[in-house]
C-alpha cells in the first residue's frame, strides 16, 4: 500500500490505524502537536444563529439552507459509504461555522421527543443532529468560536439574527456583551 500524501502535522507519530470501507483503504495517523499548531484561525469574526431542521440540516440565520445529505434513503446495504458522506459534509459545516463566526447560537433541541416521534425519527436519525453539536463544541475550542445554547421559547434559532444584530452592530467583538435574555440563550459549559 502506497501513501498518497505527506503528513499534514509536524510532530512526533503516536499511533496509526488502517481502516477499510467498501474497495478503499484509509490510514488514520495520530500525532501529537503543540498547542498551538493544534488551534487554527478563524477568517470571520460574525455571530450567527443556527436552527437545526429535517428538510434542511441547519438554516442560518442569514437566511442560508444547507441541505441535509439523507443518507439513510439510499439503499441500507451502502449504509457505509453514507455515512462517510455525511461525516464529511457534518465535519466541512461545523469547521466553517466555526472558521467564519465568532459566535455561533445553536437550537437546543429535545431530541429524546423528537425521536419518540414516528413519522419524524428516521428524518432526525439521518440528520445527524448529536454529531453537528459535538463537532461544533469542538471546533468552537479550536478556533476559538463562542458556543451560546439557545432554549426554551418558540422562534427558531436562525431568527435569533434580529436581536444579534441590534446587539452586534458595528461595536467590536469586546464591546458587545452577551445576547439580551429576549434570546432565550444560555452559554455553552
């Protein structure tokens, strides 16, 4: 087996783990990094409001859709190539939320009753909702992107742009201060 590219990450090699899925071969390397090589740039410093859906996987509250990838509709027995796509498309929209934003508000959802929900569950269920938020929290450590939690109420989180831009304006990132309790946000721990 012949690698295909070099090492992104300077350091010192902990581990590695060949994988294969369908014809294809992957090799995962662990290295261990300093910290801050480990911790990358975001390219914008926005806030923006993320509302989690079935018909599209989040809606910012630009007003932008992204579409939700529906893996789980294809045919179960390439179930594994599926889920490697919506891994990827979970793994390119948390890493640019995080990258372009310096505040991401993020629905927080009762997913134990939206599952209960028949008609809905293998919807949520291919959606992937659970990894959007973990990967989220961790690329908001890594480029140092501020989680807010919004609960309770009846707007959507992409409508949360009202108020986050009154509070925003055109003060600096320092000078704004949380989002007015009318949000009904918490911040993330």
């Amino acid at each position: 087996m012949a690698l295909c590219e070099a090492l992104r990450w300077p350091g010192r090699i902990l581990g590695a783990s060949v994988s294969r899925e369908a014809d294809h071969c992957f090799l995962s390397v662990q290295v261990e990094v300093p910290e801050q090589d480990a911790r990358r740039r975001r390219s914008c410093d926005g806030i923006t409001g993320v509302d989690l859906g079935v018909s599209s996987v989040a809606t910012l509250s630009s007003g932008e859709k992204i579409a939700a990838p529906r893996p789980l509709r294809a045919a179960l027995d390439r179930l594994r190539i599926r889920a490697r796509v919506r891994r990827d498309s979970t793994h390119k929209l948390t890493t640019r939320l995080c990258r372009e934003n310096q505040t991401v508000v993020l629905e927080d959802l009762h997913m134990s009753g939206m599952l209960a929900n028949g008609r809905l569950s293998r919807a949520i269920a291919d959606v992937g909702f659970y990894e959007i938020r973990r990967q989220l929290q961790y690329n908001a450590a890594r480029y140092g992107t501020r989680m807010w939690w919004r609960t309770g109420g009846t707007r959507p989180a992409s409508s949360v742009r009202s108020v986050v831009s009154a509070t925003a304006g055109s003060r600096s990132a320092s000078a704004r201060g949380p989002v007015p309790a009318a949000a009904r946000i918490t911040t993330a721990t």
